[in-house]
C-alpha cells in the first residue's frame, strides 16, 4: 500500500500578480515559491523557519513580487554595511535563482 500525504496552505498574493508558470518556465515574479515558504536564504538570514518569507515585496510598477533580501538587503539586515550591499543583493539573486526558472511544485486551486 503506497503512503500518500496530502496537504493544503492558503496563501495570499497581490490581485495583479501574475500567473504561476509551470516548473522549469521563466520566472516571471508570481511570488507563489516565496508565499508557500521561505527559502534557504530566508532560512539562514532571516531564521524563517515556517510561513510566508518576511522578504516578499511586491513591486507595483513592475505588477511582480521581488525577494526584498535582492532588492533592500539593509532592511532586513540592519547589520550590513553599506559598502556590502550591492554584493549581498547580487549573491542573494544568484542563491535564489531569481528570475531564471520556476522552481515551486506549489498548485493552485
């Protein structure tokens, strides 16, 4: 008998936000893969461990979600030092794969 599990999370995104493409399409900032859960940058930083990731901006001139750890590093890390920023955005964006492919298995019903 084959072990199956089955669950289901209700998760909020902005009205104008895109549609999820399916796995291994071009991302296109629907902001489901970081409203499902927080990623491993948003693990080892932010120490968000369940729920929405903290960092999930929604860009209304682009009508996208962006990662705000890639975007505003120093509001999420009051620590970083101004010199370091534009580096640590430019890591986070390569950590996460941002913008080259969807990732998230996440479906919506």
């Amino acid at each position: 008998m084959k072990n199956t599990t089955t669950s289901s999370k209700l998760i909020w995104l902005h009205h104008d936000a895109p549609v999820k493409p399916e796995v291994g399409q071009p991302c296109n900032g629907c902001g489901v893969c970081c409203a499902a859960e927080p990623c491993p940058v948003a693990l080892f930083f932010l120490w968000q461990r369940v729920g929405s990731c903290q960092a999930l901006v929604w860009d209304d001139g682009q009508k996208m979600y962006r990662c705000g750890m890639s975007t505003q590093p120093a509001r999420y890390l009051v620590w970083l030092p101004l010199r370091w920023q534009s580096w640590f955005a430019r890591r986070v964006r390569r950590w996460i794969s941002a913008g080259v492919a969807c990732d998230s298995s996440a479906t919506i019903e």
